[in-house]
C-alpha cells in the first residue's frame, strides 16, 4: 500500500520532494486537483467536498495513509473527514494534516509574537489561533491572508509577487512578530523572497522544513500502519488537469522530470 500526497495545487510536490529525502524507500502517490485549485478563496463545503473526493479516489488506489499537503483542506476538512468519514468509510486507513505537526514544531521556539501568512480560507478557519491556544495560550497570534499569492505562483508569475508579497508582509512585520509560519505549502517558493523582506531577525517557517520529520516519528511510532506499506520507491504522480505550464512547472518544483498523468474521479 501506498502513502498517498494530496494537495489542491503543486505546491504540495515541495512537499513530497522532502519527504522522499528523508522515507525514500516507501511507495507514494501524488495528487493535485488542478481542476479546481486554488482552494483558498472557496467555501468550507466546497472544499469539504473536493477533499472528500480526492481522498476517496486515494483510498480507493490503494494508499494507507493520506496526508493532506494542503492547509486549507487541512483547516477547512480534516477534522470532519476525520470523525465523520474516516471511521465508517476506512477506519483502517490514516488521514492526517500538515497544521498540527507545524503547530507542534513551532512551539518549541519559545517564542511570544507569532504571524502566520496563508489563504483567505485557512485564516478565516481560525484554525492556527485554536491549535496553539491548546498548547499555549500566551503566545500572541497575528494573521493575514494572502488571496493572490497561490495564483501568481502556479500560473509561473512570480515576476510580478514581490510588490504584492511586501504587502501582505508589512502589517505582521508592523506586529513585531518573531516568527512567521508560511502558512501554504506552495509558498515554499516564496521562502527566499519572504526572509529577504521581513530581514533575518524574523524566523521565517516552511513546512517542508518540519513534515517530513514528523512523518517520520509517526510511522515509527505506528508500526501497524507502516508494516502495511510498500517499499519499492515508487512514484506516481497525477493531476485532474493538464494544462500547459504544469509538466513544466512540476518539473521545476520536483527537480526533475516527471511524468504527471491526467486522471478524472
């Protein structure tokens, strides 16, 4: 069985890359609604919805685990996949989220002012500010979304996100924060861009830095789950839209060439 990756967009193929590094010896299939990304901008339903579709598609080819490389559908799905969906549907099989692990990680920074940088959808959630008033309520949380930044950067736009990125920096850069949590897997493109522009005494957090570990210590921690797993280092990735920036654009983002395949559910 596989691990499978999902995320509405590419952005989730940092993601993976990563993972890869760390678990490369695990069979994994990649996911990207292309058809409808962004997310960010969408309803909770809609993107219950959506999520719910692709993580029936991945279960039904064969993953045991699925991680949502995605924060909005981690914010906005999850949970109720979790409780609702998961345990009548496949109590077998694992869901899990990339919001918490961040979380988690976070934390042990020991810092007081935090902002977090992410999509319209997983701001409004509020789901950062619940998860660290569980595991600490003094930290000061300042948040800000950033509606435009997915499109740019899965449209090969960047050219035109600096101005736009400065933006969306300033008012939690104006909050004194200590560290700020890119808040999207895609915006680990951006991680380069945004440390230059809030300056090295802001710690800036991607998450590909933290996932990968995190996996890690869970399938170790859960050897019935990782005992199911195949391990022929196999990959496959597949999208529900071909357009034609994406082969190129995964391919950047992957670091090499693969072979994205066009698959409807």
């Amino acid at each position: 069985m596989k691990i499978g990756f999902f995320d509405s967009g590419l952005g989730g193929l940092f993601l993976l890359k990563k993972v890869i590094k760390v678990l490369p010896q695990y069979d994994y299939l990649f996911l990207a609604d292309l058809r409808q990304s962004p997310y960010g901008n969408r309803s909770p339903q809609v993107i219950y919805d959506f999520t719910r579709e692709a993580a029936e598609y991945l279960f039904k080819n064969d993953c045991q685990i699925i991680i949502l490389a995605c924060n909005t559908a981690s914010a906005l799905a999850l949970r109720k996949l979790q409780q609702e969906y998961l345990s009548t549907s496949y109590p077998g099989r694992r869901l899990l989220g990339v919001v918490v692990p961040t979380i988690e990680e976070v934390l042990k920074y020991k810092i007081k002012r935090l902002g977090i940088l992410a999509t319209k959808a997983t701001i409004e959630s509020g789901v950062y500010i619940k998860e660290i008033r569980k595991l600490n309520s003094k930290i000061r949380v300042f948040q800000y979304s950033a509606p435009l930044l997915v499109s740019l950067i899965e449209n090969n736009s960047l050219r035109w996100a600096e101005p736009i990125l400065r933006a969306y920096l300033k008012p939690l850069v104006s909050k004194k924060v200590e560290a700020i949590i890119l808040g999207c897997t895609h915006y680990a493109v951006l991680k380069k861009r945004v440390q230059k522009i809030v300056g090295p005494k802001i710690k800036v957090i991607s998450q590909e830095e933290i996932i990968p570990q995190k996996l890690a210590d869970y399938l170790a921690r859960h050897p019935e789950i990782a005992g199911k797993l195949s391990k022929t280092g196999k990959i496959i990735f597949e999208t529900t839209d071909l357009g034609a920036d994406f082969c190129q654009i995964a391919k950047k983002w992957f670091g090499k060439n693969i072979d994205l395949k066009l698959v409807a559910y």
